[in-house]
C-alpha cells in the first residue's frame, strides 16, 4: 500500500502497488491510448497525476474490469 492508496487499497502494506503508464495498459487492455484517457476523463478508470504524467494503479485497472463484467453479466 502506497500514501497514495485508499483504506484497504493494496494487498500487501509493505509493497507498494504498481502504476502503470496509460500507454502501457492502452497496450495491455489492446486499446488505443485515446481510448484510456476518455476512461479517466470520464471517471470510468481512476488514476493517479504524478508531476505531469498520468498513472494507473493496478487496484484501479481491476475495479474498472470487474464492474464492467458485472455489467455484462446483467
């Protein structure tokens, strides 16, 4: 868990959570990079500003998954 996490955010308090560039989950998620920051803007997909740079928490990239397979399962 980072200073940056939520109450139980992270699960493991003595590591902290990997944040990833849009680029890199626009690439993960087979997505373009436009695609990731419409999530964000929208509030779909937290993220993180750090200096100038965007970044995406792995915390924030699994929540935003499971609401949208909670979606299509509906």
């Amino acid at each position: 868990m980072t200073a940056l996490d939520g109450p139980g955010q992270g699960t493991n308090p003595t590591k902290p959570e990997t944040l990833h560039r849009a680029e890199d989950v626009a690439e993960l998620w087979h997505v373009s990079r436009t695609k990731i920051f419409e999530l964000i803007r929208t509030g779909q997909l937290r993220s993180l500003r750090i200096g100038g740079s965007r970044r995406i928490s792995e915390s924030a990239m699994a929540e935003y998954i499971s609401r949208q397979s909670e979606v299509a399962g509906s």
